[in-house]
C-alpha cells in the first residue's frame, strides 16, 4: 500500500489515539479505583499521588489528536463534534470537573471536604471513559451522517444497546488498567491487596462486556472482516487475559504491561478496521467520510507534515522525561512532599 500524505496522517491521528487510550486510560482507571479500593484517606491520596503529576500531560494526547484531526481532516471534524455534541459537553463537563478536584481535594484537612471532591474524581474519571466508549462504539457501527456530510439524527440515536456495551467495555478496560497502574506504583502491601481483589471483579466485568463488544464488531460491522483487524483484537483478548493472571499472581508490572498491550491493539485494530472510511454512514455506505473526500489540501497536509517532524519528537521526549523523574514507588512518606 502506497503511503500519501492522507494516509500517513491517518495513521499519526490513530497512533495519538493509541497514545491518548493508553495514557489517559490509567488516569481514568485510577480516579475510578481510587474511590472503590479504600475508604481510607490515606491510601486514597497514596492512590491520586501516583497520576497527579501526569495526568494533565496525558490529556494533551486527546487535545493534540482533536487538533491534528481538525488539521487533517477538518469535515470529519466538524460532522463529529457537531453530531456528538452534548456528548463531548458531558465529557468536557467531567474533564473540568476531575482537574479541580485534584487541585482543591487537599485544601482542606476536613474528611468530608475531601471525600467531596474524591466523588468528583470518580465522575469526572467515570465519566469521559464511558463516552469515550460509546463515541468509538459509534464509529464502528457508524453514524446517521447525510449526503452533505452532516450529522442527521440526534445525542439519544448515539446510545444505543450496542454503543452502551462498548461504553461499559472502555470504562471496565480502563478500571482495570488503572488497578493494575496502581499496584505497580504503590509500596503498601493491604493497599495492594485491596485494589487486586477489586480488579479481578472488574476484569471479569470488563473482559465479558469487551468479549460482547468484540462478538458486535465481528457479526454486525464489516470492521473484522479481513485478517489484520482481526488478529489485532485477538491479540487485544489474549493480553487482558494475561493481565488478568499475571494480576492474581501478584506480577503488577507485568499486569500492567498486558493492558497497555490490550489498550493499543484494540485501537490498531479498530482504526485498521475502518481505513480508509474514518466515519460511517449508516444512511448510505458512500456518504462516509474517509481519508480523501474529507482531508485538508496536499499542500496543507505537507506543511502540517514538516511541523510534526519537528515538533512531535519534542513532545515524547519531554514526556518521557517527566514519567521517567516521577518513576518509582509511592509510599506513605511521599505524601508529605504534597501533590
């Protein structure tokens, strides 16, 4: 396959989603562990102090694959956010929400301050998993987009028995990403104890609904249809379950590994899957949006090309470093040195 400009950037948009799923995927899975696992204000702060010095680096994944998106590809853009509005809303809703907990949680030494905002982290992290699901849920079964490449139906048409399925799917997937983050991260053994009984529950939950959100890919979308998808999600399966026994065994690094691994093959497979459509139309096949009819100019394409040579390296390098300063295990004596 010959690789242009439309579909070099195709595969840079899907390489930050990657990217994005798999950062941000424990940021939500720990705001939602957090408040699950322990009760304890301690082990609460022990569990947020593991994200806190990152989790608005890898939001800027999500800004950075809207911003290319809208560069790129700018119809797919605007029927997008304009179709999935509300949604968004209550994602950003949730998003402006979790950053200001995690600023205000620790202002006051009150327990019921705190346990306030600790509620607005699990929505807030809940939340934008959830949608975050039914948005790709839709992608795959595709959207009520109209010859004019506009959004016809409305916010209820987007939830679906089979959007809510992926919705559940991502939210459980991330929990379970998050518990296995945590316990790679903590150094207090009951914590660790605590989070590995909660994700194993979960696990269960999130690989029978991501099994059910699999089953709807492969019987009712073209998406698994030829090989690569479809070994991708198949490997995606393998690695969660892996993750699965290797968090029952106590191997939390490797757990976590498995996740990732299932986090970035389920987003190769599903954005193989759709190549080249990028949105769906399911009024009519030919109305989808894919890389040629809803790209920006060759020239704009290129210019944009030269400016992420550049600038992306900058971007991983930067980030590396800062994983890389706030590496190690969190303990009990970390949190006199804040947030």
């Amino acid at each position: 396959m010959e690789m242009d400009l439309n579909t070099i950037w195709f595969v840079l948009i899907g390489v930050l989603f990657a990217g994005f799923f798999l950062l941000e995927g424990f940021d939500y899975g720990v705001g939602i562990i957090s408040l699950l696992a322990s009760s304890d204000d301690v082990e609460r702060r022990m569990m947020l102090r593991t994200i806190t010095p990152v989790w608005d680096g890898n939001e800027v994944w999500m800004l950075t694959a809207g911003g290319a998106t809208f560069a790129a590809f700018p119809h797919v853009y605007a029927t997008m956010f304009s179709g999935m509005y509300l949604a968004l809303f209550l994602m950003l809703v949730g998003l402006i929400l979790r950053g200001v907990a995690f600023e205000f949680r620790d202002k006051l030494e009150d327990l019921k301050w705190r346990r306030l905002w600790d509620g607005a982290i699990f929505i807030g992290s809940a939340l934008p998993a959830f949608l975050w699901g039914v948005a790709v849920a839709n992608l795959v079964s595709g959207m009520k987009i109209g010859a004019d490449m506009v959004y016809a139906g409305t916010f209820f048409d987007l939830l679906t028995p089979g959007t809510i399925i992926g919705g559940l799917a991502f939210l459980l997937v991330f929990a379970f990403h998050g518990a296995a983050y945590l316990n790679m991260r903590l150094g207090k053994y009951s914590l660790q104890e605590k989070i590995k009984k909660l994700a194993l529950k979960l696990g269960l939950l999130a690989a029978v609904f991501y099994l059910m959100f699999g089953y709807g890919m492969y019987s009712c979308t073209g998406l698994l249809s030829t090989t690569g998808p479809l070994v991708l999600i198949g490997m995606a399966v393998v690695a969660f379950v892996a993750a699965m026994l290797m968090m029952k065994a106590g191997l939390y690094s490797f757990s976590f590994v498995g996740t990732a691994v299932a986090v970035l093959c389920t987003t190769a497979g599903i954005f193989g899957g759709l190549f080249p459509n990028i949105l769906i139309s399911s009024l009519n096949p030919a109305w989808s949006l894919n890389i040629y009819n809803a790209s920006s100019t060759p020239y704009t394409l290129s210019i944009m090309s030269i400016a992420a040579l550049i600038f992306v390296p900058v971007v991983l390098i930067y980030q590396g470093v800062a994983y890389w300063h706030f590496r190690g295990t969190i303990t009990e004596a970390d949190l006199e040195e804040g947030y």
